[in-house]
C-alpha cells in the first residue's frame, strides 16, 4: 500500500447537498479498490486559473490515502467519467 494525495475539481454549478454526494462517492470509491482515507479536505469554491469546460469556477478537495498501486488507475479513469469533476491529479507521496 502506498500513499497518495488526490486533489479534485467539482463543477461550481452544483448545490451544496450534490457537492457532498460527489466527495462522499469520491471517498467510497477509494475504500471500496481497497484503500483507506487518511485525510479529507474541502477548500471550496476557488476561481480557476484558465477555464476548464467552459467552467470559470471550481470546488477544490483534497484527498491523503492509501492504496494499492493498481487501484489507481482503475480510480482515475472512474473519477474521469464523472461529468460533476472538471480535473483529477493523483500523485504519490
């Protein structure tokens, strides 16, 4: 199991009850390649550098976790499919 550090951008347009319905599928998707959340963090509503689909704003969260190597690309091309996340970046810590 190796550490990782997840940061992810979340449409600005959703209401505050789908914001926290996107991180809690974005931490049970985690748990559930099997890995554990070690930390979780909500930075909220930053304005982006460069538009990102169209989208001038974003929901930051940042995620510390552990997690099989190879459950890491089945989480990014996941994350990838969900139309709510603008970006995704995993790295190793």
């Amino acid at each position: 199991m190796n550490n990782y550090e997840g940061i992810f951008i979340i449409k600005h347009e959703l209401k505050e009850e789908e914001i926290k319905q996107v991180f809690a599928t974005i931490s049970d998707s985690v748990t559930k390649s099997g890995g554990a959340i070690k930390k979780e963090e909500n930075w909220g509503k930053r304005q982006l550098i460069y538009p990102i689909k169209k989208a001038k704003e974003g929901y930051y969260y940042r995620l510390d976790f552990t997690a099989p190597p190879s459950a890491i690309t089945t989480l990014e091309g996941t994350y990838k499919l969900n139309p709510d996340i603008l970006r995704v970046m995993i790295s190793k810590r």
